[in-house]
C-alpha cells in the first residue's frame, strides 16, 4: 500500500489488487473517535474521519487518475455534509478499452 499526503488533510491511500469491500478502512472513522485523541476544533472534541474511498474494478479501465480522484472526493464531501466521521465507498465496473 502506498499513502501520500495529497494536500492539508487530505491523503490517497492506493494499494493494488484490494477487494470490493476494503477490511478495515470503512471502520476507520469510529476507531479513531474510539481513541479518544483531542482536538478542540472537532465538534466532538476528539479526532475524527471523513473517508472517500473508491475501488477500480477494471485493469483496462480508460479512466484518468483526475476522474477516479473526483469520485473520491465526491464521496468524501458526502461523509463530511451527512455528519461527518464516517466513510463512503463507491466501486467503479467501467468497460475495458475498446469495448464502448
């Protein structure tokens, strides 16, 4: 898996070959708040969440790494404006190349 900062809070975690259902990362947002790390500007007071996540089911997929970022920040922006600390998963069947 490799993880990078991709700018202020953000980050992009890509790890090939993972499974439709990432283990783990859906549950991330309420084991974090389960650790109880401060933070004063949270509503809860504590460390939390918001998590986009988007499986490419595709090798010959045609997509741009621009769109498959798009659909994760999409799904992001979802968590945050339905209460935040949770995550969103979306998975992404597109047709191979040269089968439009």
């Amino acid at each position: 898996m490799t993880v990078v900062r991709f700018g202020g809070e953000e980050f992009i975690l890509v790890e090939q070959h993972a499974t439709a259902q990432p283990p783990g990362l859906l549950q991330l947002p309420q084991q974090l708040v389960a650790q109880a790390i401060p933070h004063r500007a949270s509503p809860l007071g504590v460390l939390t969440a918001s998590i986009g996540v988007v499986t490419l089911n595709y090798p010959g997929h045609q997509l741009t790494s621009g769109e498959i970022m798009q659909q994760a920040d999409l799904l992001l922006y979802q968590a945050k404006q339905q209460g935040r600390n949770q995550a969103r998963h979306s998975v992404i069947n597109p047709l191979p190349a040269g089968n439009s």
